[in-house]
C-alpha cells in the first residue's frame, strides 16, 4: 500500500526514531559522564597527546576518540561538553519557547496597542545582528552559564513571537472563535481553550528547532571563550583548540563536530517527527 | 410580540464614515421565521454578526438599537451582554469546516458552551450532547463526541454544529447561509433538518439567504436588502404574489425555477438598480446631515 498518508508516517516515524534515539543516547551520555567517561575529561598527559581513535596504528586502549594536544581523551571531553549543550538547549529554548509564544499569542488575538508594542519591538530587535549582540551582552553580564541562557533568551524571542502572532491571527478569525464568543466565553479562556491547541503544534516544532539553535550558539559562544569557565570541556572550545593542531589530529576537531551536527540535525527532524506524529488530521 | 427588535441599526467601517448598514429595522417574533435576503454585500450576514456580537474588528455600530427579548443590548456592558447572548441565541454558521475547532473533538465543542451557558456540570453537559446529536439524527452520537472534527464529513459537521446551536435551548437562531458550503444533495436534508429542529423548539428564526427559493418554502416573513438598506420587508404569501418594491421584483424575476428550467433567467435591470443605489445615496444624506 502506497498511498500518500502511509509513507508520510513511515518516514516520519523513522525520523523520529533516528533523531530521538540520538538525542537520548546523548542525555544519558552527559547525564551519567561521570560513570560513563573512560577518562577523566581535565587530566592532562603529555606522554599520551594526539593519540588517534582507535581503528588507527598507535592507538591505547582507554582513549577510543583519540586525545588532544594535552593529552586529554577526546570522547570523556564530548560526554562532559554535551551536559553544558543539553542544558542550555533545555532551559534556553523553553524559557525562549514560553516567553516567545505568550507575546506572539497576546499580539495575534487581542490586536491592537499590544499587538503595535510587540510588533513594533519585533521589528527593532531583528535589526541587531545576533551572534553581536550575544556577544555584547556576554560583555555586559560577564561570562558563564547563566549569561549564555539569558542571551539566547533575549536574542531569540522574536523568532516566536513572529510566528505565533501568524498563527494566532489566523485562528483568531476563524469562525469557531466566533462561536465561543457567542456562547459567552471570555477572551482569555478563548485564548486558552480554542487558539492555543492550534498553535501547540506550531510552538512544538520551534521549540525543538530553538533546542539545536542554542546549542549552536552555546557552540560560538565556547568557540570565542565567552560560554562557561574555560576549565569546563564543551564542544565549541574543543573545536576552538583542535582547529590549532588539525594538521596533526584532525580527531580533535571532527568528533565534536559531528557530536554538534547530528545534536543540531536531530532536535530539528525531531520536532518535524513530532508534528506529523500529533498531527490530528494525518493520524 | 416580537423577540428580537432592531431598530435604525447603523453599522460603519471602522476609521471611515462609510456605512454597511444604513439605518436597518426589523422584527422577528418569538416563533417566526424571517428570511433575510440581498445580493452578496447587501449586509445581510451583518445583521446577524451584529446581533450575536460577533462583527469583525473593522465594524463599528454607530447608531440604533438591538433588543433582543426586550432588552437593548447595545446598552449593556460587554460582559452581561456576552452572557445574554449566550443564553438567548445562537449561530448556525456558514461554513462547517472552519467552525469547528480541529484541533478538539466534538463532545467538548458541544458541552462546553452548556457548561458556560448553563452552568451545568460536565457529566450533564455531555449527556445532553448526546441527546441533541440523537436529535438531529446523528448515527452512534457516542461514537462521533469522541471523534474530531476531519474525521467528519461535510453534512456531518453542519449536523454537529446545528446540534449545537440548539443543545442550550436558545430562543433565536441565526443561521447564516447554513447550506452555501454544502453539497447540493446534502442542502436539502441539512435544510429540512433546521426547519424540524425549529418547528421542534418553537424557537425564533433569523435565516439570512440569497436563495429566494428556500425563503417562499420556509419563511413566514422576508425582509430584502440592497446596500445596506431595506427594500421591502413582507409576508412571504404577498411578496411572492406581488412583491411592492421594484428592487424585489426584479430579485425575483432574476431568480432560477424548478419548474421551467428552460426560462432565460432577467439580470436586474440598470434602472431598478439605479433607484436603489437613489435611495441608499438618500439615507447617507439624511443620516450625515
């Protein structure tokens, strides 16, 4: 059987599949790093820099990624990188998810002075650069993992609020707003009870997409030194250093890449997974 | 003794002085049926936005007054007048699809506004709503409360949507072009089915139309628009023998028959139009000096 709503469960169970299996090998990964590592991910060896992974000649056993320049094992590093990753995924996209969607939310149903406030504040916060403006605001905060939160919160409300102002609007005129109104029902529970379970969908797929842009950011943030201690492993230190030594081992830096690609990639195909699987209409 | 009493209603496009409706009167009574019929942008929809207080954000009433079971609505805060028309009236909207939440089955849709309107208990409420989707013959009712609205066809839905507008026993209904958006096999059941949920509950009937058909079966009374405007409010018996108002003959001489499908169809003549558009031009004179 072929028809077309079959193989759109199928590919998007298999999305779902591949990407939450991902994400979840990854969160039990820095949840347990400590008992999981190999290594401890700070301890510095000279006697063991730039070992290579270990299907090459001259691996040791013990350091399955490889080891950088100071001799440090690149796989209990990724492990540890990925638990400031996930947290700032987790409480940066939701914290931007909840205070996107509520603005967008109040701009698209009730119109008027605070629809012209949010839109209007929209606009002037889409004209700063993003990666400057983080930056900036690292400068003001100082650095550490609160500041990088509380940055990708500030930068990235817009990208909520836009949307679900769209979104809001449409079902705003929709006639089944009408009828709730007509039996009596105030705006705010209108809001609640009709609007918002037809944007939940729309809310879930950016809120899963916000996940991977905080990591990234949280990445660019570690790349240039402003995320948190420098002590700290994360992945955009880890690809900072090993770009220094990519001649000698090129380990270093491609592994946390990939960890940061697939991490960015899954939480993206895992909300696309998530809306066609809660979809009510495909089901 | 009439339910629902409008008087001189007024109705502007916000931010201009255009008017939409210009000056509307009419009556419905308590167990009437009133056919409310126009061209398309007459207004007809209007009126009955107006009364439901549910007229879009670029409509402003500007003047009259709606009484709706003897009590003017316009004067009351939104508040009580929200909860009025909840208990008095309800909608039977024109397009089944978008007036159903998707995103909800259909039991909550239906108990809901009697947990609102009513202030019954849940378990009441859907008791109810099983009752009234038995009523408008509604196969497996328990079956279709659990269902969402896609998993319903089109008559299906505008079933649904009837049996909600009368689950909370209102005493008027609107039913806005209850059946433009139908299938034309599917028009005539969902037609009948109103007229059987009306005659049942003996509540008023505010049926707004362009199909002049429908009205000379099920109306008592008619009223004609044309710009907002009034044309000729009549007995349905008369006007279909004599309409009075040139506009109203022309309507109907421009109207299809069943009975000589052969018949070149009239386009309302320049000059009727040309009177209508007179007196429109008249009122807004009246109405801005």
């Amino acid at each position: 059987m072929l028809d077309g709503r079959s193989l759109v469960k199928r590919t998007a169970g298999l999305r779902l599949w591949l990407s939450a299996g991902w994400l979840t090998a990854l969160v039990i990964g820095a949840v347990f790093a400590p008992w999981i590592a190999p290594q401890d991910p700070l301890m510095q060896d000279l006697f063991t820099s730039r070992l290579p992974p270990f299907w090459m000649d001259g691996a040791e056993p013990g350091y399955w990624l490889g080891t950088d320049s100071l001799g440090r094992d690149v796989l209990s590093r990724i492990l540890y990188g990925g638990r400031v990753a996930l947290i700032v995924a987790l409480i940066a996209g939701t914290a931007t998810a909840l205070i996107g969607a509520t603005l967008g939310l109040i701009a698209g149903y009730y119109r008027g002075w605070a629809d012209m406030v949010i839109s209007r504040l929209v606009d002037i916060w889409m004209a700063f650069p993003p990666v400057l403006f983080a930056i900036l605001l690292i400068a003001v905060m100082g650095t550490g993992l609160t500041s990088v939160v509380v940055a990708i919160i500030v930068i990235d409300w817009t990208r909520f609020a836009r949307v679900v102002r769209a979104e809001a609007m449409a079902q705003g005129a929709m006639d089944y707003v009408a009828s709730a109104q007509i039996a009596g029902r105030g705006r705010m529970s209108t809001l609640l009870t009709e609007i918002l379970p037809n944007v939940l969908s729309t809310i879930t797929v950016l809120l899963t997409l916000e996940m991977g842009i905080a990591v990234i950011v949280e990445a660019i943030l570690s790349f240039v030194n402003l995320s948190v201690s420098t002590d700290d492993p994360t992945w955009g230190g880890m690809i900072a250093e090993g770009r220094l030594s990519i001649h000698q081992a090129w380990w270093v830096l491609v592994f946390p890449l990939i960890a940061l690609f697939l991490t960015v990639l899954s939480f993206s195909q895992l909300g696309e997974g998530l809306k066609d699987r809660f979809d009510p209409v495909l089901n | 003794m009439s339910f629902l009493k409008i008087r001189d209603l007024s109705v502007i496009l916000r931010g201009t002085n255009h008017r939409l409706l210009r000056g509307v009167s009419l009556d419905v009574g308590a167990t009437e049926v009133m056919g409310l019929v126009g061209e398309s942008g007459a207004g007809k929809s209007m009126i009955g936005k107006a009364v439901l207080g549910i007229l879009p954000r670029s409509a402003r009433i500007v003047g009259g007054s709606i009484e709706l079971d003897g009590v003017d609505l316009l004067t009351l805060p939104p508040r009580q007048r929200r909860h009025l028309i909840g208990q008095k009236a309800a909608l039977i909207p024109q397009d089944p699809l978008t007036a159903l939440n998707p995103a909800r089955r259909i039991g909550p849709q239906i108990s809901d506004r009697l947990v609102d309107i009513l202030g019954w208990d849940k378990a009441r409420a859907r008791a109810r709503a099983e009752e009234i989707l038995h009523d408008v013959h509604i196969p497996q009712p328990d079956r279709v409360l659990r269902a969402y609205p896609h998993e319903l066809s089109g008559g299906m839905r505008q079933r649904v949507l009837i049996a909600s507008a009368f689950a909370a026993e209102p005493r008027l209904i609107v039913a806005d072009e209850p059946t433009t958006a139908l299938d034309v096999t599917v028009q005539k059941q969902i037609l009948k089915l109103i007229f059987e949920m009306q005659a049942r509950h003996g509540t008023a009937l505010l049926f707004v139309t362009h199909d002049l058909g429908v009205v000379s079966k099920i109306c008592q009374r008619l009223t004609v628009l044309y710009g907002g405007l009034v044309m000729e409010e009549a007995e349905v018996g008369a006007f279909f023998e004599a309409p009075r108002h040139a506009y109203s003959r022309a309507l109907l001489a421009a109207t299809p028959r069943h009975t000589d499908p052969t018949a070149d169809l009239t386009p309302v003549p320049e000059a009727v139009i040309a009177e209508a558009r007179r007196a429109v031009a008249e009122a807004d004179q009246r109405w801005h000096a």
